[in-house]
C-alpha cells in the first residue's frame, strides 16, 4: 500500500487505500491514522478498572430536561400520570417533532423545576412490571431499501434523534439535512470514561447494524474513529474501524479530527454520535423498543470502586455508587473531569453522561508552610512545581487553588488549545463586546475541551467564557 503523509501544526495524517478486507458497508473506503501532538493528557488517579458489573433494577429513573444543551422542553405530563417506557414526557419547543420519551414504565412522582421555571427533573417511579411502548421494528436487510426520510422519522419518533449532534454548536442537527459526514467516536480520552470494548463487548452485530442506519443518514459517508492505543477495540471491531488516532487529549473529538481533517468548509456541519449511542437507535429500530441499558464508568479516587457498570438511562446517581464511595466531602461530576458537571448524591444520570468521577472538593485549609513545599505531588501545567518531573498519575480535586487574577499572558493556553485558536485575545474580544473580533479568533472551532480553564496559572474561567459566547452566538442566530 502507497502511504501519504501530511504534516500540518503538529498534527500529522497518514492514509492508505483500502485492500479488499475493508470496510463492510463502505466501498473503495480510505483508512487513516492520525498523530497529535498539541493538546495535554492530564496526570489524574482514579481510572476505572476494564470490569463490568450489572446493577439491578433501581426504584426510580429521571429525565434532566436542564441538561440538554440548547432544547426549550415543554411537558407532555403531569405529576401523578402513568407513564410507559418510552411514551413522550416533553417535546422541544424549537421543533415539536423531537420528542424525549420516557425511559422507564411507571408514575410520574416528580418535576423539580430551578429558577425561572427551569425543568431539571421528570422523576419516574418504576412499576415491578413496565409496561413499554412499541415500535416498528427493521430487519437488517431493509435498511437499505427503507427511504431515508421514513428512517429519519422513526428516529424521531423514538426518541433519540438528539443522541446525533452537529458541528460547530453541538445541538441536535435538522432531520432536514444532509450531512457532509458522520464521525462515530470510540474511545473518550477525557477522564475518565467508559472503555469501548467494555461496551461493544459481544454486540458488534448490533453496531454494525447502527452504522449501516447511518450510513443511510449521510450517503455512506462515515468515519468510525477509534484509539490507535487500544488493541482490543481494534481486534473486536477488525475491518469497521475507519480512522485511527494518536496523540493528547482531546484528539478523540470529532471537532479536532475535522478541524484538521476538512477540506472545505462544508464539513464544519459535520454530524457526530458516540459508540454507546449506536447501539441505543440500533437497538431502537432493530428490535423496535425503546433502550434502556446504558454502559457508565465510576471513576476518581474517591470511588472505592473504579470500574463499569450496566445500569439504566436516567439512573440514580446513588444507585451508581451505593457503598463503594469514600466518605468525605466529594464532588460528583457528571460526564468528564475537564467538561462535565456537578451532580449530588439525590440526582440522576444525565441523557447523554456515560461516566460519573467522584473527586474530593478540596476545602481543606492551606497546607502548612506550602509557599515552601517543591509540590511533586500537585498536578499543574507550568513547570513551577516539581511534578512535572513526576510520572506518576496524581490526585486531584476541585480546589482552584487561588483567586482570579489579571491574564498574565503566558501563552499556556494557546499552546494546548487542539484547533489553534488564541483563548487569550478571543477571551478579552467577548468581554469587550467585540463579537465579529472572537469570530475572527476563531470561536467556533472551540471545541469545548476545557484545557484552557485547566492551564491558565490566572485561575481564569475560559472554557465557560468561550463556551457561553458561543452558544449566545447560536441562540442569537437562530432565534
């Protein structure tokens, strides 16, 4: 095979064409690898182990209807209604045609609103026996004669068309449009998430399955993407895998993979979907019944227990950690240690969150004489401290470890930032007001990371700064 290398910011892409043994539902298919080198893995304990443990059936499950970006949720029940596994609990207002159903049979107990009306939980009381809505099912073998149109509708019509998201603004995409692409992400190099041959572990039928649906989405055009580290996903899923990478965080996000990728600037509407979330919509239109499982990695050092767990959607977070939890004050974050957010013991799994890190707040009082101590153990970018000599994963909590000072311009963050972007200036240009200038900085190929919070010795709020203006920007532009 003839490779071709193409090197570019740090970033190098090498491509061969693939022989005969190639993709099973994609012809004539380029198989590519990536190394990166910008971006930062952060040096953080608590990985979960590569086990699974099934829980039983909790009491009750929840919709966080506050935590889907961008949807305005309107309710379709009421407290005290009875609800089936996958009957609607709220339509979108944007598009009344997406519906988020309901993932569990029972009573409605709950509806817990913030302030301004904000819906933050449908609270569902499972019956012993729940009974479930039914859908229709596809074969395998009419997916390709199905019409595009009529697949996109049972999507819809099932509830998981929000699982799909688009690029730049990461909102759900209109079932109107054709994409330039679908990238199928395997693997989260973010701490800590669940490993994917954790959760394709004997369900390769099924996956492939999702991605021929998704082939009919986007005219064949796919990428699935997947570590270059990870062997494992590699055997299990020999001949699907379509792009590989290697490199620092967060190369794994589609963003970044486009961003170097693209070739017009048509592929800034890129759609992308998780592994675990073509599994879901298979199993949806496969078996025709709403999902219920979902794969979630406890993780941190103050979990007792760090690994996998099957549970359901919508779990209750202390049915997760029910006595495998260090006692303490512990923070529980939802998602990702860099883009994920607080949760508590009395929430619930969030519609998209595969992974639940439990992290000590780190309200101690300031270690004595700590002016004076080399810090080998203190996880931190700059070079101040000793541990950047340390290989050793380190403990970290949620401490910020000072107060917010004036940017200092050291630069730390435009030298992690994955997409090149000058988190500095495009900062003070949102501050300023200055809106076409922070376009200009390139504000829309953030992808949302969470490095440049991370790096920045000012203690400065970047990443929400950034993200924020973005998703203003959205909300302006199709108000």
């Amino acid at each position: 095979m003839k490779i071709k290398n193409a090197k570019q910011n740090g970033f190098t892409l090498q491509s061969a064409a693939s022989d005969d043994n190639g993709s099973f539902w994609i012809k004539r298919l380029q198989m590519k690898s990536i190394r990166f080198t910008r971006g930062y893995n952060i040096k953080i304990s608590g990985q979960p182990a590569p086990e699974v443990q099934y829980l039983h059936k909790p009491t009750r499950l929840a919709l966080l209807p506050e935590r889907i970006p961008f949807v305005k949720p309107r309710l379709k029940v009421k407290i005290g209604d009875t609800v089936q596994l996958g009957s609607p609990l709220m339509e979108d207002k944007r598009n009344s045609e997406i519906q988020f159903l309901s993932p569990g049979g029972g009573k409605i107990v709950d509806i817990i609103f913030g302030p301004r009306r904000v819906i933050r939980e449908i609270v569902i009381r499972l019956d012993d026996e729940e009974r479930q809505v039914e859908f229709e099912s596809l074969p395998a073998s009419d997916i390709k004669k199905i019409d595009r149109d009529q697949l996109i509708r049972r999507i819809v019509n099932g509830g998981l068309w929000p699982l799909i998201r688009e690029l730049p603004f990461r909102d759900y995409p209109s079932p109107d449009t054709l994409p330039p692409a679908i990238y199928v992400s395997l693997g989260n190099l973010e701490p800590f998430q669940p490993l994917p041959e954790i959760y394709l572990a004997d369900r390769r039928e099924l996956f492939e399955y999702g991605l021929k649906v998704l082939g009919r989405l986007s005219a064949d055009r796919i990428h699935v993407c997947a570590p270059q580290t990870n062997t494992a996903i590699q055997r299990q899923l020999n001949g699907i895998i379509t792009l590989t990478y290697s490199g620092n965080y967060p190369v794994h996000d589609p963003g970044v993979l486009v961003y170097h990728m693209k070739t017009s600037t048509e592929e800034n509407r890129t759609w992308y979907v998780g592994g675990q979330d073509v599994l879901l919509m298979a199993h949806l239109l496969k078996y025709g019944a709403y999902p219920t499982h979902r794969t979630v990695a406890l993780a941190g050092s103050c979990a007792r227990v760090k690994k996998h767990f099957h549970t359901r959607l919508g779990a209750p977070l202390a049915h997760i950690t029910d006595d495998r939890i260090d006692e303490g004050d512990i923070r529980y974050i939802e998602g990702g240690v860099l883009t994920g957010y607080a949760g508590s013991a009395h929430t619930y799994l969030g519609f998209f969150e595969t992974a639940l890190n439990l992290l000590p707040e780190g309200n101690e009082k300031g270690e004595l004489l700590g002016l004076f101590r080399p810090g080998y153990r203190k996880p931190s970018y700059s070079r101040v401290f000793l541990s950047a000599l340390n290989r050793e994963n380190l403990e970290m909590n949620c401490s910020v470890h000072g107060g917010d000072r004036a940017c200092i311009a050291c630069g730390y963050c435009a030298q992690v930032c994955p997409v090149d972007i000058l988190p500095q200036f495009t900062y003070k240009a949102i501050l300023a007001g200055e809106v076409e200038e922070s376009l200009e900085h390139g504000l829309l190929d953030c992808v949302e990371c969470g490095l440049c919070s991370y790096v920045c010795p000012s203690k400065i709020e970047l990443f929400e700064t950034l993200k924020n203006a973005k998703a203003d920007f959205y909300k302006e532009k199709t108000a």
